[in-house]
C-alpha cells in the first residue's frame, strides 16, 4: 500500500542513524549574547521521530540556537544537564506489561529512560514535547502524555502545547516546521521570575 511504501522510503532514508549524533552547528561564539542551549531528546523505532527531531533541531539552528539532538537510546539522564531547554519527542507504541498489551505508550526504551530521568535535577529547565502516532489508533500520539508526566515530575514548564504529528512525516514536514517556529518564539519570551 502506499503509507506501507512511504513508511519504507522514509526508513531506508534514515537507516544512518549515526549522522544526527550532535548537531550542534552553531558555533557557540556565534550566538547571539545569551541564547539558550536546547536539547531535542527523542525516541524513535522506526526513524520517523528521528527525523522529526532533526527537523525541529534544524530549524531552531535556522532561529540561531545552539542545538543538539540526541537519541534517548544513547543517553543517560544526566545528559539531560546543562540545557536551557529539553525537548523531549517519542513515537507512540504499545507495550507488554504482566502479559496485557497497554496501547498508546512510549516504547520500552523510553519508558525505562523516563523512569530513570524522573530523578534528575534540572532547576531552571524549560520543556518541550512532540509525539508521533496514528490517529485510528487507541490514544493517538499518547507518547505525549507520557512525557508530560515527565516533565511533571522534572518540575519544568512547558513553553507550549505538546506537537502531535499524525502519521508519517515525510510528506508534511512543514507542519514540524511551523511548531518549530512556534517553539523558537516561546523559547525567546523571557523566563518569569
């Protein structure tokens, strides 16, 4: 079918998931006098949430922030220090818990990172989120929920709505580029005291 076949090429064009390691090409000399450091933290199974998070990290370099993006499955939560901002992205999955499928969650590898990071200080750290999903699924994009949770327990705002992409974005990446411009705009607002 063709979503079968998008799903296919978008794959095969991310399959080196090595390139999008740091992206980082901002120069931190180069910013202007007090930019934020972000952090795109993202969980992918198939590459399609990797390829969003490059997106949303290029385009914030495109805003003149210095971005890197990071694949949660090579993380430690500590690594989540040091950053103005953490945006936190997964693709929905389910997972087997006890022998029961749970539907609309993060996959195996995010939850446990979650768990994890739940624990790390991060004072001053503001956030952000997207999931990926279907919408003929239980809980579409239901990976954001999970991750507000985190955010919840890591005591960060939120600078805006999480972003739930629908679908495969190979063919809509200009929707991930509109709430990355709207993140960018939320980023540069002033922290309230």
């Amino acid at each position: 079918s063709r979503i079968i076949r998008e799903h296919i090429i978008g794959v095969a064009a991310l399959l080196d998931r090595e390139s999008l390691g740091h992206m980082q090409t901002v120069p931190s000399g180069h910013m202007a006098k007090g930019q934020s450091t972000i952090l795109v933290a993202y969980g992918s199974n198939s590459g399609n949430t990797r390829l969003v998070a490059g997106r949303i990290g290029a385009r914030l370099e495109q805003h003149g922030f210095s971005v890197t993006v990071k694949d949660i499955y090579r993380m430690k939560p500590s690594e989540l220090q040091g950053y103005d901002v953490v945006v936190f992205g997964s693709c929905t999955w389910s997972r087997w818990v006890d022998g029961q499928e749970l539907e609309a969650q993060l996959p195996e590898h995010v939850h446990r990172f979650a768990e994890a990071a739940a624990e790390t200080p991060l004072p001053g750290t503001r956030f952000a989120i997207f999931a990926l999903g279907r919408h003929e699924y239980n809980g579409f994009a239901g990976a954001a929920n999970h991750l507000e949770i985190l955010v919840h327990k890591l005591g960060g705002p939120l600078l805006l709505e999480p972003f739930k992409f629908d679908g495969f974005p190979q063919r809509r990446l200009e929707t991930v580029d509109e709430w990355a411009d709207q993140l960018a705009a939320a980023i540069a607002q002033p922290t309230p005291a």
